[in-house]
C-alpha cells in the first residue's frame, strides 16, 4: 500500500512509483502534488485504489484503461481538465468513481452504462455538456449518480421498471444544470435532486 496522505508534500509525482508493480493502494490526499500523472502509472496494472485531491494538471491519461483491477477512483478539486477518457469503461471492477470538481469537459461517455459494478458515480461540480446517456439506466446496481453543477442539457433518463425494483435506493443529484423530465420509465426510488435544474416537458 503507498499512503503518502497528510504530508503536505509539493511538486510533481515521483515516475519511479510507476515501478510498484504490486501496489495495490494509493493515497495522496492532502498534498500539494502538481504535474502530470506520471506516464509510467501505466505500469500499475495491480492498483485496486486510487485516492487524491491533489492539483494535477493535464488530461485524465488514457492510460488509465490499463489499470483494470481499480475498485475505486476518487480525484476531487484537482487541475486536471480535457473529457472523460472512453477508455474509463475498460475498468469493469469500478465500484466508485469520483472525479468531482476537476474542471472536466466535454459530454459524458455512454459506455459507462455498461460498469456493471459500480454503484457509486460523482462528477459534480465540472463543466460536462450534452446529454445524460440513456445508457446510465443500465447502471443496475447503481446507488448514487451525482452530476451537479455542470453544463448538461436534454431529458432526464428514465429507469425501466426491474431496474428500479432490483435497486430500491438508488439516489441522484442532477440539480444546476439544464434538464427536463419527460414521460415513461420511473424516476430513482431513492429521490431525484433538480433543484434550479429542470423543467417539466409535459403535464404528467
């Protein structure tokens, strides 16, 4: 395990971490680390957990396809911009995935829908555009979808009746971007936050 957390370390990450090859957990939190991530974080095909809120700049690497043991990606309030790599997909063992207020653009990868395990999915606070994938209400085991304060406009996706049956909490905040809400399906069980967010495209 590489716990480096609290230390208030500076400056870029060492490329030398990329040669941990067992490594199966990293926790950056609470450092001023800056840069890029390391190219050679290819390498880390073992990591279960990756845990940072430090200032990183660049792009989420496509690299991070590699990394298919990864359980759970939480990065928050960090520098890093571009769009969400297609490649994010390829980790099937996700189960929680965070990339909050990390100056994100671009429209949300449909194939998301298809991380079969994950069941919690944060991308607040970014700058994301277009529509939410119908695709998302594939996310069967899905308790919490956060996707508040972006740029994302369209219809509220529905969730088929068995899905919502099968995950009787599933919750979502959706609320300040620019959404409707249609007819059919059924709303998450748990509750919907739209708060300054959506309109009503009908009367139902």
């Amino acid at each position: 395990m590489g716990d480096i957390s609290f230390n208030n370390l500076s400056g870029p990450l060492p490329k030398e971490l990329g040669s941990w090859a067992n490594i199966e957990r990293m926790l950056l939190s609470s450092n001023n680390f800056t840069w890029e991530l390391p190219e050679t974080f290819a390498m880390l095909t073992k990591i279960k957990e990756f845990v940072s809120d430090s200032h990183f700049s660049g792009q989420i690497p496509d690299f991070i396809g590699n990394c298919t043991s990864l359980k759970k990606l939480l990065i928050q309030a960090s520098g890093l911009t571009g769009p969400i790599p297609s490649g994010i997909s390829l980790l099937t063992s996700l189960t929680d995935l965070m990339l909050r207020s990390c100056n994100l653009v671009g429209r949300l990868p449909p194939n998301l829908g298809q991380m079969a395990k994950l069941e919690t999915l944060d991308l607040s606070f970014n700058k994301l555009t277009g529509e939410i994938p119908s695709s998302f209400a594939s996310l069967a085991k899905v308790d919490y979808i956060f996707l508040t304060g972006n740029l994302l406009t369209g219809p509220v996706p529905t969730w088929p009746k068995d899905v919502v049956h099968v995950n009787a909490y599933l919750c979502s905040d959706l609320s300040y971007n620019n959404l409707t809400i249609g007819d059919g399906g059924c709303l998450p069980p748990g509750g919907m936050n739209l708060f300054a967010s959506s309109s009503k495209d009908n009367s139902s």
